[in-house]
C-alpha cells in the first residue's frame, strides 16, 4: 500500500466520551504507515497514586459510575484490527484478530472491571500483508490470533504485557511487526492502490461500474481483488468510505447543512443521507453530531502514556 493513502482517508470511531475509560492512539513508523493506520490502548481511566501504583476512577473515594456500564460504539472502517486484552485481577491475557465488518455494535465494559486493550488497526489492505490469507474469510467475525497469525505472537504478546506503559508497547510492536514485513516480503498490489486512490478521492461516490472502466478491468475482477485484500466487496467498501466521509465533515465541528451534506456526498437527498447513515452509525446524523460534543479526547495521538498494564 502507499502511505499516501493515509492523506486521503482516515477512518475514526467514537472514543472518549465515557469519563470512566480512557483511548488514545499513536501512529506507527514511517515503514509501516502504508499497512498500520495507529496503535490504540483502552481501558479504565487511572489516577497516579503515592508510589506510582495506577489506580480505577478519577476519584478513589467516587464509586458513583462503578454499578454503570461503560459503553463504545464502534463503527464501520474498512480496518482490522489486533487486539491484545489482558485482565490483571486474573493475570490472563487474550490476543484475537478482529476481521472487517459493515454493521456498528457496541462494546460494553462493566464499569469496575480492569480489562485493559492495546491494539493496532490496520489501514484497508494492509493486514493482508502480514497473514497473506484471504482477508473475506475474518469478515465480521474475530479469530484467535494464534491460529492464523504467520509468526508466533505469543512471545510478543507477552512482552507487551510486562510493559510499563503505552509508548513502550507501541515501541515494541511496531518492531515486531517492521521484523515480520522484512522477512516476509511485500508484494504489492498496484491495482489495488489505484482502486483505493479512485475510491478515496471520490469520498466512496465511483461506482464499480466506473472503477472498473478507469481501470480498463472487469467488475468480477475488482470483487475478487477485495475480498482478497479488504475483506468486504468494492461497493460495500465504498459506502463505509462515504459514511466515513461524512462523519469527518462532522467531526469537524462547523456548523452543518444536512441538505449540502447530502449533496456534495452524491445522496439523492437528506433522507437517504439519514438512512444510509443510520446502518453504520446506529443512529441519526443528528444523534453523532451530538455524540462528538461530548468527547474528552477525540482520536488522541498525544505521546505521553495512558494506562499502566503491569500490576
């Protein structure tokens, strides 16, 4: 993939709006920004204690949101992700591999607990690169890392969870993974950076009919190429892309013209704008206009660390 792409199209999700959790993400290194959209770590928010021992809520004496459920919406982004959970009062950790998928769900936590989440989402594509499998068969599903991951990622895993802190797992990581693209070799898919470019350019608007003609290719060929690499069909991909157009416009926090929205996104009108928003989103445009307000920390790469994993 180009690193270039990552200027054209960077998918979010809405993090940061639960005071009881704490996200942030950080960006890989610059070899592998053409396969690695960030690093992001989740978990229950900490306050530094006498000693340096991390403890839950803002306020040791505060239990009012401990009976609560934290709750994420996750949306539809074209990534996969890795994700390594790790539960310190049971000293367990999980590493699964999350495939792409089309509908919005929630991720809920109960609010006490200490499960904690470092992860790296992979930009559209990009994963392919390091499991080589076809990326259709994860599709809204996930997977034991172990069983199709090319190397062993237990090792690492547990090197991971020993680390002190956020910036030391993204160290660790993402030399990991510079070690594993080295080895392996890139075989780069040309048709696929000039379909994506086409795709991201149009804000998700071009057709496969289309794409397929600039591209002087078959439709069939087209479908095939995205299920190999992104996981979900041409059309499909492109609506997820549009959708996330329109969640940039926004997220930017200007003030919004519902009916201008739906036209410079190529909708026949505000209505459909709404519909087709709802089945990634959950809810009304309306609705995530709000739900962005209400953010502490949106799309965080500050550098500093977050969460201490280590008990």
């Amino acid at each position: 993939m180009d690193p270039l792409l990552h200027s054209l199209f960077r998918p979010i999700q809405v993090n940061g709006s639960d005071s009881s959790t704490t996200y942030i993400e950080k960006r890989p290194s610059a070899a592998l920004r053409a396969y690695v959209a960030c690093y992001w770590e989740s978990g229950p928010s900490t306050r530094e204690v006498e000693g340096g021992l991390a403890v839950s809520c803002e306020d040791a004496a505060s239990s009012c949101w401990l009976e609560e459920e934290a709750v994420d919406r996750v949306l539809p982004d074209g990534c996969t992700d890795i994700l390594l959970e790790y539960d310190p009062s049971s000293q367990r950790y999980d590493l699964s591999y999350c495939g792409t998928f089309t509908h919005p769900f929630v991720s809920a936590r109960q609010a006490g607990t200490e499960t904690r989440i470092f992860a790296v989402r992979f930009f559209p594509g990009g994963a392919h690169y390091f499991h080589s499998m076809p990326t259709h068969l994860f599709t809204g599903g996930h997977f034991r890392l172990e069983d199709i991951w090319p190397e062993s990622i237990a090792v690492i895993g547990e090197r991971i969870f020993e680390a002190q802190d956020f910036n030391e797992r993204v160290r660790m990581m993402d030399e990991y993974l510079n070690q594993l693209i080295l080895r392996q070799g890139t075989n780069d898919c040309e048709l696929m950076k000039n379909l994506l470019h086409r795709i991201f350019v149009s804000s998700g608007s071009m057709s496969v009919k289309e794409l397929a003609e600039r591209e002087a290719i078959s439709e069939r060929q087209i479908n095939r190429k995205f299920e190999q690499w992104i996981g979900i069909s041409p059309k499909k991909f492109s609506e997820v892309v549009r959708f996330q157009s329109v969640l940039q416009s926004i997220q930017s926090g200007g003030p919004l013209d519902w009916t201008e929205l739906a036209l410079e996104y190529s909708f026949f009108d505000q209505a459909h704008l709404n519909r087709d928003f709802r089945r990634f989103y959950g809810d009304s445009p309306l609705t995530a206009a709000r739900d962005f307000r209400k953010l502490s920390d949106f799309y965080n790469t500050r550098p500093e660390a977050s969460i201490i994993f280590k008990t």
